[in-house]
C-alpha cells in the first residue's frame, strides 16, 4: 500500500506528463483539497495573541514583532507560518 505522499507524487508525475486518467485527476483534485484544508488548520492554530505583556527573546524580526504566536509561543509570524509563506526552488 502506498502512503499518501507516494500518491500524490504519482498523480503529480503522471499530470505533468500528460497521461493522467480522468479518475486519477479527481483523486489529485480530492488530495489537493485535504492539504489545503490541513495548511488551513495549521494557519488557524499559529495565530497572533493579544497577551501584551509578553516580551520576545532570540526574535529574528529586528524589532517588528506584534505578537506570540498562540500555536508555538514564538515570535508571530512563528517559524511554521514563515515556512509555509516561503516558497522553495523547484
């Protein structure tokens, strides 16, 4: 059995080949679909929070921090939300 990561990457091959079934696109669009809504969960837990009196220590920002992020405790924008606003070479 393949894990979902494997499936997608098959499905993603076989698109920007040319070659995908019908039936496998809409398993791709179906796949497409849970990792948008799982990023969305993500998103939604890493928010800013409105304790001011915390104080950030080791913050990379420079100075331009606003809040704690309420999902990890670090400087908001936290890490998790930079990584998943960075885009990567392909």
């Amino acid at each position: 059995m393949t894990t979902q990561p494997e499936r997608l990457h098959h499905l993603l091959d076989r698109a920007r080949r040319g070659v995908i079934l019908p039936a496998e696109g809409e398993a791709l669009a179906e796949l497409v679909a849970e990792l948008e809504a799982r990023i969305e969960r993500v998103r939604n837990e890493h928010t800013p929070g409105h304790d001011w009196s915390w104080k950030s220590f080791g913050c990379t920002h420079k100075g331009q921090h606003k809040a704690q992020c309420v999902g990890c405790g670090a400087c908001h924008p936290c890490p998790t939300l930079t990584a998943l606003d960075t885009q990567t070479a392909p």
